[in-house]
C-alpha cells in the first residue's frame, strides 16, 4: 500500500510542476485532459512522442524558452474531438502519436 500511495504523490508533485511550467496554476488536479494536451504540446516542440513525455522532458521544454499562451489548455479552448483523444489516451485506447 505504501508503494501505491508513494506513487499517486509523485505522480501529482509531477501534474503540479507540469502545470507550473506551462504557466497554469488553476487547480487542475482531475483534469486529465490538460494533463495530456501538456505533455502533445511539449512533444511537439521537443521532436517526442506524446507518451514518453516525462518531468524531464517539461524541464528541457522550459529551460529553452518555450512557453504556452494563457488559457490555451483550458478546456473550454481545446476542440471536442481532441478531448476525447486526450481522455482516449490516458485509457491507452486510442492510437499513440
């Protein structure tokens, strides 16, 4: 048990940094969606795949001076059918970039 709950707090330290890096600091927590459409918009800037995204890869992203436009990954600024891939992708249903 104590593994899983280690994990789950690694795993939301991570979401935080992510969000703080991208310059959104609403509460996100929940919001798979966002998390996702992080992680494609830094692949893409960075020549990786969605799914090997990591902190890491956050870091580098920031460190060379990319940023994100304010209110970009809300939900409401992010088409239908690219919530439900996100949603998809967090399921592993759908086909990885």
């Amino acid at each position: 048990m104590k593994r899983e709950e280690e994990y789950f707090e690694r795993r939301e330290r991570e979401e935080k940094r992510m969000a703080k890096l991208m310059g959104d600091e609403s509460n996100f927590k929940g919001q798979v969606p966002k998390i996702e459409a992080y992680k494609e918009r830094v692949g893409e800037n960075l020549g990786v795949k969605t799914y090997q995204v990591s902190i890491d890869e956050f870091e580098k992203w920031h460190e060379r001076d990319f940023r994100a436009n304010e209110g970009e990954f809300d939900p409401e600024n992010i088409s239908p059918e690219k919530l439900t891939w996100y949603n998809d992708q967090m399921r592993g249903s759908a086909p990885r970039k």
